[in-house]
C-alpha cells in the first residue's frame, strides 16, 4: 500500500465538475489505474454523494455555477466527519490570489487545467494513500480505546471488590482491637493499631483509584450542600486519626472565610490526602498549617509543611495519573501516585483550582480554592 516501494494503490474517487467531458476524462483516467470513480456536477450531488459514502479523495472543479468549489471545499473541512478527505482543487485560475483562496479553504492539493494526466494520476494517488492511512490509524485508535475501555471496567470490577474486602478486615480488626484493649499487652495493642492504620491507608487508596475512573469519565454526580470549610477541614484531620503520628495540626484564618456550596464528603477526602501527604513528608514533630483565606471570589484552602520541597519542574506533574516521578531526599518519592489526581480531578469538578507552591529546602504548600458560588451550582 505504499507507493514508495511500488505497491498499487486504489481507492474511491469522487470526481465533481458541471461539465461532463471534464468528469468524462478524469473518470476514464482514474478508473485506468483500479480506482472507482463516482461523479457530480454540482455541489448539493456532491455533498449527498460524500454524506451516503466518503469517499478517498474528492477532485473538485473550482469554477462552478452556484456554490463554488471554494465553497465546497470549505464546508466540507468545516465538519469533523469530512475534513480528513482530501480535497484536490482543479481550477484554470492561476493567479497568487486563487491559490491562497484555495489553501484558505482547506485545500490539500491543485490540479491545474488543462490537466496533466500524469499529475493527475500522481496527486490523486498520493491523496487516497493520505487517506487510507489516515483511516488506518482511526481504525487502530478504536482498537486501543475499546480494549481500554475492558481493561478499565475489569479494573474498576476487581478495585471494588478489593474495597469490600479491605473494609470487611478494617472492621474485624477494629473488634479485635476492642478485645486487645482489654485483655491484651503494649506490643499487641501496636501491631493492631498498625494493621488498622495501613487497612484504612489502602481503602483510601482504592477508593482514590475508583473515584479517579469515575471524575475522568464523569460519572460522579456532586452532592453539593452549603459547608463550613472550618469543621470540613477539621473533620478531614479528625479521619486521619493515628496517620498523623506525632504530627501537630495548627489551623489559622486570617478573617472570617464564607460557607461555599460543595460536596462535603469529595472536599474532606481532599484536605485528608492533602493532610497526609504534607505528614509523610515532613519531619517528625514538625507541624502542618491548615489555612483558610477569602479572596474577592474564591475561598482558599492551603496545607503547608516543612518538607525537604519539591522541585518546580515537577509542579505539575505530580498530579498527573500515576505521576510519580523521582525519588526525593530521604528515598521518598515527591507523590502519592492517584491521590493528588483525586485531588485535582475533584477540585475542577467544583469549579476551583490546585496547585503547590514549593521549593527545595523551603517545605511545600499545596492549595486549592473553590468558587464562592459555582455556577449551576444549587446546593442539595
């Protein structure tokens, strides 16, 4: 299919001119080389040929009565469904002026009348590779995405079956942790604690993983109510319980900050991952600052810690799906793979947005705002 290495190249032509010796010829011409060749004499038969059956490539006389090939050409770029043919101008005009009409319009290629039958032949050819390729590629393309779209639901089938599981142990472990502290000494009551701790850190997790898929494919209504971003915030740390360690948690408001309308439950997961990541990468004892500030349109939410700082080519891509990128100081790596893309698909559901204010040895600052009222928004 190559016309580089000599392979044969045919395709489906459509031939459009108002005077039929002209169509004639180019039909005898094309057809000559394997190709099948349909015709038209204006541009209504045109585009009714074009939307019954796209063809390869479109050869398209310019001086027509009525709409223009100009015209036709035009519209036929205009509309996702027909741009990708080609489109092969043939036109006796030969001034600056007609050509630059023509590549305005969207024209691939021109033939020049009187025709050259070797040109022709060439340039047609050329133009029904184009297109094929290009077919090729959309064909691959679907391909991938349907074989995406079952690696994704067998995904998303066994993620959820794992949070049941996981939330099965958490709650057994929480019984068994019940009797511990009655009957059991210092070391048991450690290692439960730890197990609850780590049980809970992959639930998070796997919820992330399935609240991901469901914000990307917006499937995850908003269950928006009029919140306090103050007890949001507080019963975020309150979640996190023993994650935090030794961790102090000071929470300043400058001035007194608006009820915002969100989703109570999707904003306090995203100051707990805020929260959590902001603990692992601080030393231990050193607090993190919760701040609440109100802007002229926003509120402003921003967790700080005193962190070794991330690098600020690396700004952006930590909350990229799975964008986990080198290691940092102390062997950690600078993000939690989906829980800032959690964070940020979350937040611009609400209208608002995120990002981190850091610099090596300075600590870091991940903040997000969210609309004072977000259009559209009518609180549930």
């Amino acid at each position: 299919m190559n016309p580089q290495n000599g392979t044969e190249i045919k395709g489906r032509v459509l031939v459009v001119d108002d005077e039929a010796p002209n169509r004639e010829l180019l039909r005898d011409l094309l057809e000559a080389q394997g190709h099948t060749v349909t015709e038209a004499e204006n541009s209504a038969e045109a585009m009714a040929i074009i939307a019954q059956s796209a063809p390869h490539a479109v050869l398209l006389d310019v001086m027509m009565p009525g709409t223009n090939g100009f015209e036709v050409c035009r519209r036929l770029k205009a509309d996702p469904a027909t741009a990708p043919i080609p489109v092969l101008l043939v036109t006796a005009l030969r001034e600056r002026d007609d050509r630059l009409r023509g590549i305005e319009a969207g024209a691939n290629d021109f033939l020049t009348k009187p025709i050259d039958t070797r040109e022709v032949v060439l340039r047609t050819r050329n133009a029904i590779y184009t297109k094929q390729l290009y077919d090729q590629v959309q064909a691959t393309l679907q391909q991938l995405q349907q074989v995406e779209r079952l690696r994704d639901n067998l995904t998303h089938m066994i993620v959820h079956d794992m949070r049941s599981l996981l939330t099965s142990i958490y709650g057994n472990l929480q019984l068994v942790r019940m009797d511990v502290g009655q009957n059991g000494g210092a070391d048991d009551k450690q290692c439960i604690a730890g197990a609850l701790t780590s049980s809970r850190t992959l639930i998070e997790m796997v919820s992330s993983l399935l609240d991901v898929s469901r914000l990307e494919a917006g499937q995850m209504p908003l269950r928006r109510e009029t919140c306090e971003l103050q007890q949001v915030a507080q019963a975020a740390v309150n979640l996190l319980g023993g994650l935090l360690h030794k961790t102090p948690i000071a929470f300043e408001t400058p001035a007194p900050v608006a009820p915002v309308s969100c989703d109570q439950g999707l904003i306090q997961r995203v100051i707990s991952n805020l929260v959590s990541n902001a603990a692992n990468y601080s030393p231990t004892g050193c607090p993190i600052t919760i701040t609440l500030q109100q802007l002229a349109e926003t509120v402003k939410v921003s967790v700080k810690d005193q962190g070794q700082g991330i690098p600020p080519e690396y700004h952006v891509k930590i909350f990229e799906k799975f964008g986990q990128v080198e290691n940092g100081p102390h062997g950690k790596a600078y993000s939690s793979g989906l829980g800032l893309t959690f964070c940020k698909l979350a937040v611009e559901a609400h209208g608002g947005q995120i990002g981190v204010d850091s610099a090596i040895g300075k600590g870091s600052t991940f903040w997000f705002t969210l609309p004072n009222q977000p259009p559209n928004a009518h609180p549930a």
